[in-house]
C-alpha cells in the first residue's frame, strides 16, 4: 500500500463521501491535516481491525511479562535470593567462574 494521500481539513468538509468512498472501497489511506499539520487518519476497516489486533497482542504479551517477573520475584523471596548482597552476589559468580575454570583444566588432561 502507498503513502497516504494528505487532505486539508477544508477540503474534508466539501468531499467527505468521496474521502470514504476512496478509504472503504479503494483501500486508500487518508491523512487530514489542518494548518499543514497531519491531525487525523481515515482508514479502511481492515486496517483498523489489524491495528486492534496488534493492540491485543501487545496487551497479552504485557501481562504474561508483568505475571513473569511477579512469579520471579516471588521465586527469588522464597529461596532468600532477594536477600543477597551485591558481595554476596560478586563471590557466587567468582565461585561459579572458578569451578568452571577447573572443570575445564580437568576436561584437558
């Protein structure tokens, strides 16, 4: 689909059945504009259908996101992570570095 075509709004009044004609059965895109400036968009149904789509979909993935970190946190509460020191935190990982420094040397042998 191209570009959509721009409108002024003064011109909208006068040819408001032909701007709907051309948005529900030629598939255009309408943009109308005031002072230069895009202000509204008339679309085909289709898009607009899609559009509320994509919205769902977002709103779907948010809260699965949202319910994630929730079960998260609740998981780090409950093994008492969420009470770990940035110290804590720093010897955890040079403990796990270290282990993986050796597995790896005896891997070689």
């Amino acid at each position: 689909m191209g570009r959509p075509t721009e409108i002024p709004a003064t011109e909208v009044r006068g040819q408001i059945s032909e701007v709907i004609s051309r948005v529900a059965y030629g598939g255009e895109r309408v943009v109308i504009s005031r002072n230069g400036k895009p202000q509204a968009a008339v679309i085909p149904i289709a898009d607009l259908e899609r559009l509320e789509q994509l919205d769902d979909q977002r709103e779907a993935r948010r809260r699965r996101a949202a319910q994630a970190v929730a079960d998260i946190q609740a998981t780090s509460a409950r093994s008492g992570a969420s009470q770990l020191t940035d110290e804590d935190i720093d010897a955890d990982i040079a403990d796990a570095r270290q282990a993986r420094r050796r597995s790896r040397k005896q891997g070689r042998k």
